[in-house]
C-alpha cells in the first residue's frame, strides 16, 4: 500500500465459523487501509462481510468466531494480541462504533445525558458533576437544539434521528481516532439521512477523526467518502479513491454493483438479477468467489484464488482478469 | 405499594416514569381486578397494623372465663379454648404473613435475578451448572421442597423464609436467565461495550434493569402463594410454631373444634388467608396482563 500515516491497517484478515466442510470462511484475507483523517467506504452486498470486519477491530466477533490468520494495526499494536483489558481502554477513546440498529442502542431506562456522561466518567474519570456538563455540551455539538432539556429525556421520548445524533455523540464524546459507521442511518427518512451524514462529516471536520463508514448506499459514498473499499463474499475485491472507482471501476464486480444504481437522470437496462447467494460462495476456498456471476470470467478463475494487484498509484483490485 | 408500581415502570416503554404514575389512575380505571386487588390488601395491611392497638385483648392474653364463645360484640370473631380473641389472633397472624411474604417475594426476587443473570449473561458451564441445578430444585414441588428444608433447618420463623424462598428462586433464575440472554445482544449492550464498560457494568447497569419486568410480576404472584406455602407449613406443624398467632397455626388449633360446632376458631383465619392470597393473585394478574400487552 501507498506509504501515509496509517491509523487502520488490516492485514490478510481471515475468519472463520464452525459449520460443514470445515466451517464458513466469513473473511478472507481481508487488506485495506484508513489513513488518519480520512473517510474510507466499505460497500458490498449483504453477507459481504462488512460488518464481521468491523466487528473484528473493535474486538467483538461472535465467540464462535475464529481468527485463522492475519493482523489488525492500530497505531503500531496490533489489535489481535491485545488483552481485554487493553481493547476496553481503546474501546470509546480511541475506536468508537456506530451500529445498525439505531433505536435499541440507547438504553431505554437511562436518561440520554446521563448515558453520554457515562462515557466521560469511564474514559475521562470525570466526576458526575463535569460529566453531565460536558454531556450537555456534546449533544449541543451534535445539532439537538435545547440540549440541557433533551439530556433529561428517555430515549423513547425522542425521535429516531435525535437517537442517532445522541448515539453519535455518545461515541464520539471522548474524540477518538477511529469511528465506525455501520450503516448509520438504516431506518430513518430521507431527509434525516442527508443531516446525519452532514453531521458525521462535521465531525470529521471537528475532531480530526478518521471514518470507516459501512453502507451500501453508493451515493452516500461518493458523497462522503474519499477511498472505497469494495467487498464481496468476504474478499476485498478493489480499493480506490472515489473518484478514480466510479470512473474507472476494473473489476467485473464494481462495474455490476456500480450498474446497479439507479440514477434519475439516465434510463438504464435494468441489469440481470445474479443468481445465487453469496453464503453459498463462501464454502469454495479455491479460486475466485465471484467466479459464477462474473461475465468474464477465465478458466483460472475457478482453480486459483486472485491475488490484490496495484495496478495504479491508489487502485487496488483482486481479479486474474484486470491486471 | 412498591413492588405493584416499580413492576408497572420496567420494561422498554418504561423510561418514562414520571409519565407511567401520571397513567397509573388510568391504568386502574382499565383494570378493574388491579384497583380491587389494591384495595383488598390496603385494607388488610391498615387492619393488620392499626387494629390490634383498637382491641383491648392482647394475641396470647388467654381468659378461661370466656372459653369457645361464638361472634358476639365483644368478640367480633368469637374465641379460642384458652378464651383468647380470635380476631386479634387473626390481625396479628395476617401481619406476621404479611411480612413473611414481602421477605420470601425479596429474596426470592433477588438471589434469583442476580444469579439468573449472571447466568445468561455469560453462559457456558457456569450457565449450564446453574439451569441443571435449578433442573433438580423443579424437579420437587415447592411445597414439598421448602417443607423438606424447615424439617431439616428447624421450623423457626427465619427458616421458613428461607426455605420458601429458595425453593422459588428457580421461576426467576430461568425467567432472568431467558431476558438477559436476548438482551444482552441488543444495540444498547454492544454501545455500552463498545465506549469501554467492563463486562460486568453492561450486565448490571444496562442488561439487567431491562430485564426485570418478568420477574417483578413473578414475584407479585409469588406474594400470595408464599402466604399459602407459609401457613400450610404452619398447619402440617413443619413451619411457624403455636402459640405464634398465624394463619396457618390458626387454622390448625381450630380444626378440633370444627366437629362439635365451634366454626368460628378456623374458618375466620382461613377467611384472611384466603383474602390475603386473593387480594395478591388479582395485582399479579393484572400486572401480568398489563406488560403482556405493553410489549405486543
């Protein structure tokens, strides 16, 4: 890879989960890069894998998950030999997350504020006075008007977009490096989207975080994002600045997914349903796990599994077809 | 009337406490059997409480003068063959009852929850030692288990606690065990991990407060059926002992008596049990009936 200062670096990243033929390879030799400052996208379909990886840096794999092989860089410690102990102080002050599920992520018998100042008091040792101050001062930050009145409201009590925003304050309350957005606005409208998306950028902007933001909403990455990675069935299968993937996408899956999109301002082919799920690909370890959809696909491609290729200064891509 | 309304306040709507005592009138008016069950044991416990000190008899006082008479004016509920009053007896025997089954309901409540949620939460073979223990305790009737217990301890009035207690602690190590385990994945533990909470601060400051709805209402039924188990131990001799005024006792030394006619020594007592257990039955039900329907 490109030589910059590196917050993430994830290695050869390989999972595996008990199951028939010697289990399900769930991550495969998973590579990619979040420089410091910086927003990188992680796109792919459902059961791509995204999630799993992030999971795996913040250290929170399924316990029947195992790391067959690889390595997780996070400011010079590799992650994956990290005790307990030591991921909980990295936990919330250095790498914070963002899940899916937007309405169970707060507590429902907690007031939001104090479930912000909670972090304060954990990470910064804060007493209760202070951390309900700075608590209040945070969800300011994050756009919800009449903080100091909100901050005494139970989750239900607001709206889901306001759950978010606290969400996100609560993560970000102690400015980590790292932020992980898995699919931060699955279930809210439109509009409450584009505001929240707004409002991670600020963030960025703010405190100088770097951003993996997990989604499979293409405008949101080309929006947002400045590198794209591109997962399929737990493979990285290209790696590119934004401009450079949806201008020059190389790899046959890219060039699909990008297809995909619908746009308001072109009439399209709607493009062939691919048969199959990706589940199923992820019991085949040798060659290429895109080999059955794929449109061009060779001979090797069934008997070797591609290698990442650099084929320009900041584009990445895992294809025997593209090199 | 706490355990009635913190029950109320749990569960994932439950965040607004405030709102839910603003509802708490209208949520009476909606279940009738609620209101009439909070009444019944109002009454009881103002009974239980004030009406001794309104009697001139003192619960042992005996009066070989006025032995077996029936309910007069002077003797609402009759007296007993040492001429002691029976409903003196009978108020001071519902308050020992009483106390018994807020005791048993705690404990119960507590040693269950806290070791049901240490359970689920971390599962593996502490889990499966603690379900095949609580297996074996299910394996008896409670009854059975908690008069095996006093046989062995010694029927003193603490031992009965205990042993009632503990042969209900299984209901709520499983019922405890059953939420932690489904809410202990939810959004709100992963968040509380994922800011740096250790493993036992998620557990007991974000999984478990969201998962005492079930068992509060448990315990609300387990208050009636402790003051049936506790004076059934009574009765069969296995629990309180005579001459301590309680329902069971009561019941028991009148039971000579009922054949040649003198009804009144058992049947009053038996009357306030029976009201007591009622009076408990119709709140857990209610209760039972209000968050079943809150999380459809």
């Amino acid at each position: 890879m490109t030589e910059r200062d590196e917050l993430l670096r994830i290695r050869d990243l390989t999972v595996t989960f008990p199951g028939r033929d010697g289990g399900v390879v769930i991550l495969d030799k998973v590579t990619f890069d979040v420089s410091g400052k910086e927003i990188v996208g992680l796109v792919g379909e459902s059961g791509s894998g995204k999630t799993m990886t992030s999971l795996a840096v913040m250290g929170f794999l399924p316990p029947s998950g195992r790391i067959q092989q690889g390595e997780i860089w996070f400011k010079g410690r590799n992650l994956l030999e990290c005790s307990e102990a030591e991921m909980r102080k990295t936990r919330g002050r250095e790498i914070a997350m963002i899940f899916q599920s937007t309405r169970s992520a707060l507590n429902p018998l907690m007031r939001v504020g104090d479930q912000v100042a909670r972090v304060y008091r954990i990470q910064r040792g804060l007493d209760a006075k202070e951390a309900q101050e700075k608590a209040v001062a945070a969800l300011n930050r994050m756009g919800i008007p009449d903080a100091e009145r909100r901050a005494r409201a139970y989750p239900h009590q607001l709206s889901r977009g306001m759950c978010q925003r606290v969400l996100i304050g609560m993560m970000v309350a102690c400015e980590p490096a790292l932020l992980i957005a898995d699919e931060p606005t699955t279930g809210l409208d439109v509009t409450i989207q584009a505001q929240i998306f707004e409002l991670i950028k600020a963030v960025q902007q703010a405190t100088g975080a770097s951003i993996l933001l997990i989604t499979h909403d293409l405008g949101v990455v080309a929006e947002t994002c400045e590198r794209v990675v591109v997962m399929y069935a737990g493979q990285v299968m290209e790696m590119a600045a934004v401009e450079d993937l949806f201008a020059r996408p190389r790899h046959p899956y890219t060039q699909r997914l990008l297809s995909s999109v619908l746009r308001v301002d072109k009439v399209i082919e709607m493009p062939a349903v691919d048969a199959g799920l990706t589940e199923d690909v992820a019991y085949s370890i040798a060659g290429c796990r895109f080999a059955s959809r794929c449109p061009r696909v060779l001979p090797t491609c069934w008997e070797q599994t591609p290698l990442g290729v650099q084929i320009e200064a900041d584009h990445w891509v895992t294809c025997h077809n593209c090199g | 009337m706490s355990v009635p309304t913190s029950a109320l306040s749990t569960r994932l709507s439950a965040g607004a406490f405030v709102q839910r005592v603003g509802g708490f009138s209208k949520v009476l008016r909606e279940h009738r059997m609620l209101l009439l069950g909070l009444v019944v044991l109002l009454v009881v416990i103002l009974a239980a409480t004030f009406g001794p000190s309104l009697l001139p008899y003192g619960p042992l006082k005996t009066d070989p003068e006025s032995r077996l008479q029936p309910p007069s004016l002077a003797h609402p509920m009759g007296t007993d063959n040492f001429g002691r009053d029976v409903l003196v007896r009978v108020l001071y025997g519902a308050r020992l009852d009483l106390r018994i089954s807020f005791l048993v309901a705690f404990s119960a409540l507590i040693a269950g929850t806290l070791v049901g949620a240490f359970s689920g939460y971390y599962g593996g073979i502490v889990d499966d030692v603690v379900m095949r223990i609580t297996d074996v305790m299910q394996a008896f009737p409670s009854f059975v288990l908690a008069m095996a217990i006093t046989a062995m301890l010694g029927n003193t009035i603490p031992n009965v606690v205990l042993a009632i207690a503990f042969s209900y602690s299984p209901f709520f190590i499983r019922l405890t065990r059953g939420e932690v385990l489904s809410a202990r994945e939810l959004g709100y533990a992963e968040a509380a991990r994922c800011v740096g909470n250790p493993e036992w601060r998620v557990l007991y400051l974000h999984v478990l407060p969201n998962c005492l709805t079930p068992a509060l209402v448990q315990a609300t039924l387990c208050l009636g059926w402790a003051i049936l188990n506790a004076s059934g131990l009574a009765f069969l001799g296995l629990g309180v002992r005579p001459p301590t005024p309680e329902g069971g006792v009561l019941v028991g030394e009148g039971t000579q008596f009922i054949i040649s006619g003198e009804w009144w020594i058992s049947v009053f007592p038996g009357a306030m049990i029976v009201l007591m257990a009622f009076a408990f039955n119709l709140i857990g039900d209610s209760l039972r009936d209000i968050t079943a329907q809150e999380e459809r």
